[in-house]
C-alpha cells in the first residue's frame, strides 16, 4: 500500500481535496523523505505502490547556493558543468492543485512537515503579500511551484483533470531567465524532479531555468512576471540597456535600433515556437528523394543558430537527433559520430531511452543502424531502376515547454 496518512479534507467548488502526508523510506544511502500533499481522491492509487525510496544525495554536488546583489539566493556552478549534465535530484516538499484554498488549509500543508523540513520550505521567496495571501505557504507556493504529472497515462477524465504543482528548496533557488542554462524534468515513478544543464556552465555561473514561457514575445514575458513573480527580468534579452544609458534611467523610450532588437528577437523567438510545423522534417525527407540532400540539415542548423542566439536550449535536442539521422541516412560516418555523440551527451537525463539507442548505434552505425546510407544508395542506382521504400520512421516528439505552475490572477 501507499504509506500516506489521511486526515482532513477540504471542498472547493464541489470538489473534494484529501490532506496526505507520503512518507519514502531512507536507505543506507539516504534519510526519509516526506512529502506533504493536497490531492483528489482519485489520484491516490495512481502513486508509486509502493513509493520509492527516498532520493540519495549527491557527492561532491556541481552547485553553491549563493545570495545575488538583488535577486536573493540563487545556484551558482561551484565547477564547469557539461551540457546534459545532472545538477540535483530533489524531492517536492509539497504537491498540491492550482486554486485558491483556505488559509488553514496551506498552514496545515507546511505543519505536516517535520521540522527541517519546514524550515526550508519556510526559508524559501514569497514574493506575495500578506494582502494576497494570508498564508505565507500559500505566496511560496504561487512565488515557487513547478508543474508535475500525477496523472501521465489520463486515468481521470479530462473534465476532472487538474493541474497540479511541487515546491522545491533547492531546485526553486536557481532565478529566471529567458534564456535559461538548465531545466528541470518531472519523475513520478520516483516522486522526484531532476534539474540538469542545457548547454555548458562555466564554473562561477549562476545557473538558470525560466519561469515562463520563452517563446513568448519580449512584452509578454515582462508583463507576465511582474504579475505572477512581482519582478521585472533582467536577463540580457530582455534587460537590451547596458552601460550609462541603463544606469541613468530604464523608463527611457527605446531608441530605433533597440526596437529594432527587441522585434527581431521576438520574431526569431515565435518561428522556433512553429518551426517544426512550418519547416520540413527528418520523417518525410527520409523516404521523399525528390527533396535535396541537405535541406533538413540547412533547415535544421539555421534553427541552431537561433537557438543559440536567443538561449533557447530546451527545444535544440529534436534538431541534433534529426541532423543525426540525415547523416546516418546519407552513410556519413564521421558526422554522424559527431552528431550522434552530442544527442548522447544532451539525452542522458531528458531521453535516456533515445541516449541509450544512439550508444548502440555508435558501437558500429554501418552495422546496426537498419537505415544506414539508404538515401546514398538510392543516389547511385542506375535511372530507371526501381526504388527501394525505406521502412518508417517513428517521430521524434517535442517536449511542452509548459515547465511552470501558476495560478489564474
């Protein structure tokens, strides 16, 4: 059985919600975990059963908690880390759905925590007053909550079906930007959030993940964290002024060429959120040799590119796998080492299975890989001659960029 313990409840909106306390076992390698929830009913036998045990700690951690000139704390590299590389494994000290519950019901969700565990939830930003919520529980969780799935294989019904959120002490240090070095990714078999690099961190850093959405425009970004964070970004694609201009007065109007960047940024940022829909793809180029050779990996490179320019590394992973398979299709060996390599490197945490496959296939891609320079061969068949239909190719899928947890003002 699930080691919960159940003892209030509280309805919402006719919606009943159960106060849970899931306790994970320690091991020689770990202390107990406990978790504090507010759940339907309903997802109670959708949780692990039974739970996992609590989460070791790792050695020799690749992060500092440090405090910023203005942010609070924040996560800073303590040494150079990979792109791909694991930064924390952290436990949620509390789940819960979006809306608005009483204030005794947030109290009793921090109140159910053992002492150091309370503390660290206590010790985290609010960015909330006591005006807009009276429980100081209630403005960490608007101030801190990320998204979780309790529900990935949609048990519950779409009209019942909730958003639900975890407050984290450390993972929730690290600050926003637009675009950020690291990210996080949710486990539910392990009740555990892992947050890794998107592209190399030198050490000295501060390491980010982001609050929003990047592919929002400049002015939607600001607007939405001012109202949800009560700040205004300044990460270098949104914060444009540096040096005395800056200092000297932010509420200037922007002059020409700072529109100008802040409007190409914002177009650069909308084609990457619609490029895969609106730009040719690995699958159908794989078996159409009436398209050139290189268009999906021109196309694929120029994404690149944007990506690197606006700090969009959370979307780059489907482009290095799809630049890999067009160098497998075309039997080039030493690019598809390179780009395969990378996809292993970027896919550890985010993809293992599809990490695990391209290692595989890099032991001796000419012999393994099914497809191996089949576009190559089709190029070298006398005219006339009948072609081979290659077999297809499952697609690759985006992973949501909705990593956030908010409420509804």
């Amino acid at each position: 059985m699930v080691q919960s313990t159940s003892t209030s409840t509280c309805v919402l909106e006719d919606q009943a919600y159960t106060l849970h306390t899931l306790t994970l076992p320690g091991s020689e390698f770990s202390e107990e975990a406990v978790i504090s929830c507010l759940l339907d009913p309903a997802l109670i036998p959708l949780l692990p059963n039974p739970l996992p045990y609590a989460h070791r700690p790792i050695d020799n951690p690749n992060f500092r908690v440090l405090q910023t000139a203005h942010k609070g704390a924040g996560l800073f590299a303590a040494r150079d880390i990979a792109a791909g590389e694991l930064i924390i494994v952290e436990h949620p000290v509390l789940i819960l759905p979006t809306g608005r519950f009483p204030a005794a019901i947030y109290d009793e969700l921090g109140n159910r925590l053992p002492e150091k565990r309370r503390r660290e939830l206590l010790a985290m930003a609010n960015s909330r007053s006591k005006d807009e919520c009276e429980s100081p529980v209630e403005g960490i969780v608007r101030t801190n909550a990320l998204m979780l799935e309790l529900d990935p294989m949609g048990k519950i019904s779409e009209e019942k079906k909730e958003i639900y959120g975890g407050v984290y002490p450390t993972i929730n240090r690290a600050n926003h930007s637009c675009g950020p070095n690291a990210t996080v990714k949710w486990d539910l078999a392990s009740l555990t959030e892992t947050f890794y690099a998107l592209r190399p961190i030198v050490e000295g850093e501060e390491i980010q993940k982001t609050y929003i959405n990047p592919m929002f425009s400049r002015e939607k970004r600001m607007e939405t964290l001012l109202n949800n964070y009560r700040f205004s970004c300044d990460c270098p694609w949104c914060d444009i002024r540096s040096g005395e201009q800056c200092q000297i007065d932010h509420d200037l109007p922007f002059t020409a060429d700072e529109q100008a960047s802040i409007e190409a940024s914002d177009r650069d940022r909308a084609l990457l959120g619609t490029w895969i829909f609106t730009h040719p793809g690995y699958q159908k180029w794989s078996t159409d040799l009436s398209r050139t050779d290189d268009v999906i990996i021109t196309s694929h490179l120029e994404a690149l590119a944007l990506i690197d320019k606006e700090g969009m590394h959370g979307l780059q992973n489907l482009f290095i796998r799809e630049i890999a398979m067009c160098y497998a299709m075309l039997g080039d060996l030493d690019a598809f080492r390179q780009w395969g390599e990378r996809v292993v490197q970027l896919s550890q945490i985010e993809d293992s299975p599809v990490a695990r496959k391209f290692e595989e296939w890099l032991v001796d891609p000419p012999k393994l890989m099914k497809k191996w320079a089949w576009r190559k061969r089709q190029r070298e068949q006398m005219p006339g001659k009948r072609m081979l239909k290659a077999d297809n190719t499952a697609a690759i899928d985006i992973v949501d960029f909705d990593i956030l947890f908010q409420y509804s003002e």
